[in-house]
C-alpha cells in the first residue's frame, strides 16, 4: 500500500473515533476554551483550558472584549518568544468566537495577547499597539477588509493536484473556474466557509485563484480591530480544516517561483471623510500620504521586513514593482489600486496591493491608520 493510501485511512478512522466520543453527554458546566495566540515567528498557536462558567459574551453570543476568563500562560521558550530560564509567557484573552470544532454549544475559541513576565507586549503581539491606535482615531470610523490568498500542498510539498513531476497547464482557465480539471478542493473552501459563518466571522466571498490549487477568501468589510481580529481566526480555521483534509495550506507569498502568480492580502479601506460626497478627494490625498511611506508600509506589510514581498511584487503577474510606488483606476499591477466603480461615484475607498499573504493584519492596518492620519 502506498504512504498516501496509509495516510488517509488513517485520516478517516481518527474521525470515526472522535465522532464517537463527540456523542457523549458533557456537564452542562464544562467548555472548552481554545487559547489562540500568535508565536515569534508569526505563527498561531493554540492550547485549550476546560473552565467551570460560560463567559457572558458566548452567552450572549457577542463578541466583544472579554473580562471573565482565566489569563493563562506557556512555555514561550518553545515558541521562539522568551529564553528558558524565564519561560512564562502570559495569554490574556481579548475575543472570543464560537468553535466549529468542538462538540459543546458554548465551546469557544479565546483570541489572546502575549506578554512578557514583567507585562510588557512580546514582539510580535502587535495587536496592543493596533488597538491604541484604532481608539485614537475612532472618530474616523475606519473600515477594513482583506482578501486572504492562501496555496493548499499535497503529499510532497507540492500545490494539490499538481503533476508529481513537471507542472500544470499554464495559468488561464483557474481563476473563477468551474470544473474537475480547473477547481481543485472546492469542498474544502466551502467547509471554510461555513465555519467561519459558525464562528462569528465577518466573511465576504470566496473564488479560486489564478494559480491552480490557490485559493482566496474575503473578510469584511468590518468597523475597528474586528477586521484583523476575524483574519486571524479565519486563518486558523483554515488550517484546522486542511488537517480534516489530510492537506496542509501555506500563506508563503511565492510558493512556486517562475510563472506562477504570487498570494497576497490585498487590503481594502475607506475612512468616514472616503466614503462622503466628495471623498475622490480625501482618496487622493490619502494616496499621496502612502506614495510618502512606501518603504516603511513595505516594511510592515510582511513579517519578514519585506523580504517576502521582494519575491512576489516583481511588477509582472499583477504585481506592482517592489521599487516604486504606483497607484491607477482598476490598475492591478499598481501598488494602490482605485476601484472603477470608486471613481464613477466620486468617492469610496481604496485598495492596497501590496501586503503578503503572511502579513499580520495589526501591523498592517495599523501602518494605514498612522500614515493616513498621522502624516501631514
């Protein structure tokens, strides 16, 4: 029998056994609370904690700031975020959402900030720093949406689907496609869906993408940090899920080099003064505040400083340069891109290119906000 044959049974007789014991009657008392964080080198991470109450919030089923749930901790020393002989790394719980994949009604997932043991903020919990900056311009009423693309790997590290050797016919039929020969896990895609509906998440749409066996979903579009919030939550749903599916799913910006395209976070945004009568305006002038900051958003829009980026924005496969900032109506090889329909009504909002697919949403949104209006 092949490894592959092997794996996937194996797949489908670990659900027949955790199916059996998802029947059983749990006290009504108990929840599973999932701790997700994320570790020092931008990956998620999660642990779950059985507790005796249901928060308010489940209750009420809101999602919201959490006061009544336990901190935690962990070994951060195996997570790249503390050395070991002073490990601890405190989870406080921020968000919560419903859990897709736990048997209870009140199951939740607990989105965390990381923090060192003297309280201050880990490196890479960026989302503290995104939400003092999302309360200093509330006023401004900022809108946020991304469209996630993400590449799924079969057996060998290879997109699924994919000829074990050589590759696909050339880019063309897949994006928005229809059919065996052009859609690769459309099942899985739409059991990612649902979850996140299940979940709380503001979800937008789905479509396969121009390289075959990438895919992409869109969040928001969603008032303050919920935005980066639900982008976080979504991507772990999403890898639970290509777990179900024996697959694994990668948010590396070049996954196959040559001419292939590329997976990004496209980011989508609008202010209040961006959406009023005359907002072309204000659109114009926001563009030319980001035209300012090019490097530093390059710099933010990665985890990696911007090294991803420089693989992917290559000015070709509807990429803008990596070099030079552009922006055009309906120009998807523009740094900032302005939507037709946008310019038609005078006033909207506009589009990001350039963040990775790996990108952190706190990071990013937050390099928007602070540019935008903090940049005169």
């Amino acid at each position: 029998m092949f490894d592959i044959e092997i794996i996937l049974q194996r797949g489908i007789l670990d659900k027949k056994i955790l199916n059996r014991y998802r029947r059983l009657q749990i006290p009504e008392n108990k929840i599973q609370v999932t701790y997700l964080w994320i570790d020092g080198i931008s990956n998620i991470r999660i642990k779950d904690k059985i507790i005796d109450c249901i928060p308010q919030q489940a209750l009420d089923n809101r999602f919201g700031e959490v006061d009544d749930l336990p901190v935690w901790q962990y070994d951060g020393g195996s997570t790249y975020q503390a050395s070991a002989d002073n490990s601890d790394v405190v989870l406080i719980p921020k968000v919560i959402y419903k859990d897709p994949f736990k048997a209870g009604n009140n199951d939740i997932i607990a989105l965390c900030e990381t923090f060192h043991s003297d309280g201050s903020p880990t490196a890479t919990n960026k989302r503290k720093e995104c939400t003092e900056t999302f309360c200093k311009y509330e006023n401004e009423k900022m809108l946020f949406g991304f469209e996630q693309e993400y590449t799924v790997l079969g057996f060998g590290g290879r997109p699924f689907g994919w000829p074990i050797d050589g590759f696909p016919k050339p880019q063309g039929p897949y994006y928005c496609g229809v059919g065996g020969d052009k859609v690769f896990l459309r099942d899985l895609m739409e059991s990612h869906i649902m979850a996140c509906l299940y979940a709380g998440i503001d979800l937008h749409g789905t479509n396969a993408e121009v390289m075959p066996s990438q895919l992409e979903y869109q969040t928001g579009p969603t008032f303050g940090i919920k935005a980066a919030d639900d982008l976080w939550v979504s991507r772990y749903i999403l890898q639970r899920i290509t777990e179900d599916f024996g697959l694994t799913v990668t948010f590396d910006p070049k996954p196959i080099p040559g001419d292939w395209n590329g997976a990004g976070c496209h980011t989508n945004f609008s202010s209040k003064s961006m959406r009023n009568d005359g907002g072309i305006n204000v659109i114009n002038e926001i563009i030319s505040k980001l035209s300012k900051k090019h490097k530093e958003h390059l710099i933010a829009y990665d985890p990696h400083g911007g090294l991803d980026n420089k693989r992917r924005l290559l000015g070709t496969h509807e990429t803008s340069s990596i070099d030079t900032f552009t922006f055009g109506i309906s120009d998807r090889r523009a740094s900032v891109r302005i939507p037709l329909s946008v310019s038609k009504c005078g006033k909207g909002y506009i589009e990001d290119r350039r963040p990775s697919s790996n990108c952190d949403p706190y990071s990013v949104t937050n390099a928007i906000i602070t540019t935008i209006f903090g940049c005169h």
